[in-house]
C-alpha cells in the first residue's frame, strides 16, 4: 500500500471510520450509484423489537467486503432479533426440498456419470442457466465428461466468448469449460485452438499441461517465431506464450531468447529470468 493510502486510512480510523476497499466493492457490486470510500457507524431500529443499535463501521466493512453482501443492504434487526428468526425459521429448512441445491448437485453429478440421453440434456441445459453457478459450473463439467463432438463445441464456445474483465459469470464460465475441455482435447487437430486461447489468456495453461506438454516442440517453435518476431505486438501474448512454455518445461531458443531479451516491455524482460539459462 502506498503510503498516502496509509496515512489516510490511519485518519479515518482515528475519526471512527473505516476506510473501504474500493476494488473489491467494485467487483461484487454492480451499482450505478458510488460506492463509498469509507464506512461510518450507522444507527438504526431494529426492525423486530424496535431496539435502537448501532451498525458499525467495522461491521459494515466485513459485511461488504469479506462477506459480499451488497452494498445496498443494510443491517435490519438486533442481534437477539436475528437469532430468534434464525431459530425459528431452522425446523422449516429441515424439511424436504431444503437443501435443494445440494440435491440439485448431486443429480447433476450423477447424469455427468452416465450416457446423455434427452432428458438428462435438458436438465444439463436448465442448469446452465440457473441462478446458482455452482450448479452453471455442474453442468459445464458434465457437457466434459460426455465428450461428444456437440457438447466440446459447445464448450470451446465457452472459452472462446468475448468478454470484459468485469463478466464474472463469463469469466468463471470459460474457467470451468477450459478444465472440462482437458480430457477432450485432441492432437494434433486442437493443438493450434489450445495454444491461441491461452495467448488470449482465455485459459490458464495449468489445466491443459498435460495436453500442452504433447504438443510438438515444432509446433511451439513456430507459434513462439511469429509472436516474438512482433516487434509491436501485445506484451500479454508473449507475457502468456513465456508462461505456457515455463509450464511445459520449454525455452524459447537462443535466437528466441536474444529477441525476447530486448523486448520493449519490461515485464517481458524480467520474465526471461525464469528460464535455465538466464539464471547463469
Ligand atoms: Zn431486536
């Protein structure tokens, strides 16, 4: 943290208010109105007995920025209130169908292990649009396990879809179909598709190492050629073919690494220290 930061949350704190993480409010918010750079005690009526509490700061940024709860909610009821509901409203969790979403998970585990037949993939399909991702991500891993050329269509689709760094549901979709995808992936007719998508950073390389170690060194080679040999080109994609080939336990060749060495950016620089022969 830099230090004006600091001295500014040592302010707030000093005047009882809690300074607020802005860039985790913003990636479990999503608000048209501002999000606050601090919290502030806040009182209020408990909305059961009536009681006059207080909300702390500290309280708030828990609740908002370990727990996610939304920026919008607020605390309603006391504590004595809020365990009386608990307990009264535990029989009825109880009961059957109360934990549906365990048994929701279960089945789709269980049709991940057998066939597909119509019904099966109907399921599959309502659930990759449920309101759980858990159960999205469920639904992914089953469209994997039953391989056929329709369901990897499907998921390269996935791992292929444009998004920004703010589409979570996008992001931890293309994240999961890319693990579904490792045992799918065929040589050498994927080999290209596999290398693009993790210099698009599209699919973090770890879970396609094993396919990936298979992969020619040729193949590589060339793929490793055309990027470096960008001199304008996009320092994430060299950033991301140096960490695909660190992961496979390849080094850029000598007239590779010279190249690389030079590189505008210094990241990219900095990386090369990664590989055997710049530790000399
Ligand atoms: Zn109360």
């Amino acid at each position: 943290m830099r230090a004006p930061d600091r001295s500014r949350d040592l302010l707030l704190r000093s005047t009882g208010m809690e300074p607020a993480d802005l860039g985790v409010l913003g990636l479990y918010n999503n608000t048209y109105g501002p999000l606050p750079g601090h919290y502030l005690d806040r009182a209020f009526s408990c909305r059961d007995c009536g009681a006059e509490e207080v909300w702390t700061a500290k309280q708030q940024k828990w609740w908002h920025e370990i727990v996610h709860g939304s920026i919008e909610s607020r605390a309603v009821r006391c504590l004595a209130c809020r365990r009386a509901r608990r307990a009264a409203l535990a029989p009825s969790r109880e009961g059957k169908g109360a934990n549906r979403l365990g048994e929701m998970s279960e089945r789709l585990r269980g049709l991940a292990g057998s066939a597909p037949t119509e019904a099966s993939r109907a399921e599959v399909d309502a659930a990759l649009e449920s309101k759980w991702w858990s159960l999205r991500v469920l639904a992914i891993a089953a469209l994997g396990r039953w391989g056929t050329a329709a369901d990897i269509a499907r998921l390269c689709a996935f791992v292929d879809a444009p998004r920004s760094r703010w589409d979570l549901w996008r992001i931890e979709g293309a994240g999961a179909a890319v693990k579904a995808l490792a045992g799918c992936l065929r040589h050498p007719e994927d080999d290209g598709w596999a290398i693009e998508v993790c210099l698009r950073g599209h699919g973090g390389p770890w879970s396609w190492r094993e396919f990936l170690s298979a992969i020619p060194a040729d193949r590589i080679a060339a793929f490793a050629k055309e990027e470096f040999a960008r001199r304008d080109g996009d320092a994430d994609r060299v950033l991301r073919l140096l960490a695909l080939m660190h992961c496979i336990g390849r080094a850029p060749s000598p007239t590779q690494m010279a190249i690389v060495r030079t590189h505008a950016c210094k990241d990219v620089r900095l990386w090369m220290r990664h590989f055997p022969s710049e530790v000399a």
